[in-house]
C-alpha cells in the first residue's frame, strides 16, 4: 500500500517513535560497557550497538503505542497521539515496528552469536509491560525490570558470554529502581483517568502524594545501588562529583514532582542517565 511522505506524515512517524527517549537507555547500555572493558568500546562496537539499541527503543515504543490505542483514545491526554487522532493507521505503525525490530537483530547479530540468542527476552519484556497496568499497580516495576536490560545488553556486547554477569548487577539493580520511580511520576499525570478506567496505575490506587513518596524510596534505593558500585568496582574520587549531581537531580526531581511531573520525567532523568553513565566512566 503506496503512501506520500508529505511532512506531516514524516512528522507523526517522528512523534510515533519517539526516538529522543533513547536517551534513557543509551548511556547505560554504554556504561555497561565501560564496566566490563574499562574502557571504551571500539567504533566498530559502539556504532553496531548504537543501531541496536535504536531498534529495540522504537520497536518498545511502538508495541506500547499499538497494544495501547484504544486506552489512549480515552485518556484526554494522549487521543491526541498518532494512532488515536488517525495521522497513522495500524499497519505504518506495524511496519515500523518490524523494521525496528529487523535493525535491532541485526544490531544483536553484528555483535555476538548469543545477543541474537538472548535478543527475544527484552521484547518479551515490551510486550508484556503493557498489559501489566491492567491487572496490578507493580507495572512500573514491570517497566523497570524491562528497561534494566540496557546496562546487562551493554555488558553482554563487551563479554560476549554470560559468565561474570554479577559485575553488571549493581547498575542492573539501579535500573530497576530508578525507571520504576520515574515511571511513578509520570503515572501521576493520568491518575484521574487511571481511577475511572480501572488501570492500575500506583497513583490511581494509593493517590498521587503517597505514591510519590514510593517513587521517592525507589530514587533513594537507586543512589544507594550507584554508591555501592563505586565501593564496589569503581572507587575513583572523581566519579563521587558525578554521584553528588545525581543525588541534586533526584532531590530536584521530587522537589517538583508534584508541579511539573512532565519535565520531572523527562527533562531531568534524561540528563541522570548520562550522569550515570559519568560515574562509570570517572570510575573505570
């Protein structure tokens, strides 16, 4: 089925993918990485893993928007997105996602035998997440156990096995806990709608102030997983400077949390996880 590129199309393919939200996961794919060389990767290496992780943040991206069209064509907040407003139909937003899928493979191929062996269990992980919020308020840690796979699938394209994974398991842990508080905050900005459409969300259940102060633990239990890495592995004084910005951010974070939930979530993790990935660099 032939379709014209016109710019708005290419507009609302942009809006669908949402590829500036890599920023979340690049660096600590890269920090896991910088952990198991102590060093950086070749280019050849970066440049196949940046394709990869490319591919599977728009293919996650995209099964989210596709499993979740009719919720958010309900929810005020986002009907206005591609596939609810009509600026897409189902089957672009099907080819974009194999395509991404197909890059992510081939990414996962480039690299190493066994990334391609181990390469479904992330897109379990994407599939499932979605559905998560229709039968309990854990998703947002379902959300931060799929996005953990970052810093192990940056350690795995180093190693090239799954001995000696242990090393990544502070940075996993972080993960885990640092998505799953952040994804509280976003989950606020829905409460109202959650509530009505029986969605699970954490502050659809416990209201918005009480789930933020979990997502404020959660942020807590996160820094503390970053200093014990650098007691750990890392023990370099300069990757301290890098540990006291992140700990400004997070106090910023929930600072504001309540007011601006929308720059809480973005704006400020997307810069955690380059501080993050500074702390293993400073540390290696």
């Amino acid at each position: 089925m032939a379709i014209a590129l016109t710019g708005e199309r290419l507009r609302a393919y942009a809006g669908f993918t949402k590829l500036e939200h890599t920023v979340f996961s690049l660096p600590l794919i890269v920090a896991g990485t910088v952990l198991r060389l102590r060093g950086w990767p070749s280019a050849q290496l970066a440049g196949w893993m940046v394709l990869a992780a490319i591919g599977a943040r728009v293919m996650a991206m995209g099964l989210n928007r596709l499993i979740d069209q009719e919720i958010d064509a309900c929810n005020p907040r986002t009907r206005q997105r591609e596939l609810p407003r009509g600026a897409m139909q189902r089957w672009e937003a099907w080819v974009i996602v194999a395509s991404a899928g197909a890059l992510y493979v081939a990414g996962a191929a480039a690299i190493a035998p066994i990334c391609v062996w181990l390469s479904p269990i992330p897109v379990a992980l994407f599939v499932a997440y979605p559905y998560l919020k229709r039968v309990t308020s854990l998703s947002h840690l379902g959300l931060g156990v799929a996005w953990s796979v970052a810093p192990v699938a940056g350690w795995l394209a180093a190693s090239k096995t799954l001995m000696g994974v242990g090393e990544v398991g502070w940075l996993w842990l972080f993960s885990v806990c640092w998505v799953a508080g952040f994804d509280i905050i976003y989950a606020t900005m829905d409460e109202v709608f959650d509530r009505e459409a029986g969605l699970h969300s954490l502050p659809a259940r416990m209201g918005r102030s009480r789930a933020l102060r979990v997502a404020a633990l959660l942020h807590g239990a996160a820094f503390v997983t970053l200093v014990m890495l650098w007691r750990t592995q890392l023990r370099s004084p300069l990757a301290l400077w890098w540990l006291a910005g992140i700990g400004a951010l997070f106090i910023w974070q929930h600072a504001i949390a309540d007011r601006r939930p929308a720059f809480a979530f973005f704006k400020l993790n997307g810069l955690i996880g380059f501080l993050v990935f500074g702390v293993v660099l400073a540390g290696r």
